[in-house]
C-alpha cells in the first residue's frame, strides 16, 4: 500500500495515451483549486512523469484483460487526454441499448392512457 503525503488528496482519473487506457489513482495538492488540480500535475515544468497507483493497463482496441499495477510511471508527453473518472460516461451496452428503447416504448404507452 502506497503512503500520500498528508498534502495531497486522491483522485481516480482515466488516462489515454496513443497506445493505451489507464485507470488508477494520482495525487493532487490540497492547495489547488478543485477544477484545477489535473491541469497543474500535467502543466508541472519540473515534472516529466505522473505517478499512478492502483494502475489498470489496457491496450487500445484491445479485448485481453488489463494489466494491473501497484506503481506506474506515465510520461507526461505521451498524455492525450486524462480526465477524472468520477466524471467518465461509460458506452451503453446493446442490452442497455435494449432496455433503454423498451422502456421509451412503455413511457409513451403511459402517456396515451387515460387517467384513473
């Protein structure tokens, strides 16, 4: 288990470089504006890697399984987009897609039925 300094806090984000989808956890001070936080780590002059912990490695366009890490160095110039994964909208599946068209189909039957 990976000790923070007590001035950081954690933040789960989704990282995508050229080759690869990363899931884990980075570092953040506690002193930075909260919607600026990933833009600092990323525009950090004296920094030429982000730390990530509790990694998940995934190729891209990949079906194998994700790769797991404790610890992994991510250099800064091969990031295309990092974003907090709290705020990530996952692909619907087409089950989802599915159940997402049925129950449109029910709400408008609904909404043609006369009241009690």
């Amino acid at each position: 288990m990976t000790k923070q300094p007590s001035d950081t806090t954690p933040v789960e984000v989704c990282i995508i470089t050229k080759d690869h989808e990363i899931k884990g956890t980075v570092y953040v001070s506690k002193f930075t504006k909260s919607n600026r936080e990933l833009t600092e780590l990323l525009n950090d002059k004296e920094r030429r890697f982000l730390a990530v912990t509790n990694a998940e490695l995934v190729m891209q366009g990949s079906n194998s399984a994700p790769r797991r890490y404790d610890f992994l160095e991510i250099h800064i110039d091969s990031i295309i987009i990092m974003h907090p994964a709290s705020q990530a909208l996952f692909k619907e599946s087409s089950k989802a897609q599915e159940d997402i068209i049925k129950f449109r189909e029910l709400r408008s039957r609904l909404s043609q039925t006369k009241p009690f």
